[in-house]
C-alpha cells in the first residue's frame, strides 16, 4: 500500500512541477512580449511629442519638454539630429547614439507626416 502512495505522490509533484514550467515559460514570452511593445510605443509617443514641441515652438519650445520629460527619474532623454548633434544643447552625442543603436547602424531619421 505505501509504494502505491508514494508513487502517486512522485507522480503528482512531477506533474506540478512540469505545469509550473510550461506556465512559466509561456508567462515569459507573453508577458516579455506585450512589455517590449509597451515600451516600444511609449518611445514613439515621446518621439512624436519632441517633434510636435519643435514645430510649435522651435528650439525653445524642444528645450522645455526636454526639461520636463527630463525632471522626473534616472532616465535622462535626448533628441539628436541626423548627425548625432544633441538638438538642444547642440553637444556631439554621436558616440552615446551609436552605442545606444549599436555599431555600424545609420542613423535613423524620423519622418513626420
């Protein structure tokens, strides 16, 4: 009687924890996933809203929602122009735009339309 027990236990947990595997594993890249395109669409908000604040108010108008999307947190925002210039501050931020997109990628140029 006791084998019977205890191999209907062993069976049990080896199923448990099979479950919480594939669960895991299918959290991940569900989770994972839906969090990349989360991240990926605010950038393009943020994105768009720089552009919207360089149309309406030029450099300054730029400069101050920089400032204020930069107030708050560690992330430090920048927008640069096609050749790496910092479009606020007009620093060369080449060497951080490549390291952020990586080596040997163009520069992406956004299009507003």
């Amino acid at each position: 009687m006791k084998s019977i027990s205890i191999k209907v236990t062993i069976w049990s947990v080896a199923a448990l924890v099979v479950s919480l595997a594939v669960f895991l594993s299918i959290g991940d890249r569900v989770i994972g996933k839906s969090a990349g395109e989360n991240l990926n669409q605010v950038n393009q908000m943020l994105l768009h809203q720089a552009i919207n604040a360089l149309h309406d108010g030029g450099s300054e108008g730029l400069e101050r929602y920089m400032r204020e999307l930069n107030r708050y947190g560690t992330t430090r925002y920048h927008m640069s122009d096609a050749r790496g210039r910092d479009m606020v501050t007009g620093d060369d931020d080449s060497k951080m735009v490549r390291a952020t997109i990586g080596n040997g990628k163009p520069f992406i140029e956004s299009t507003t339309g």
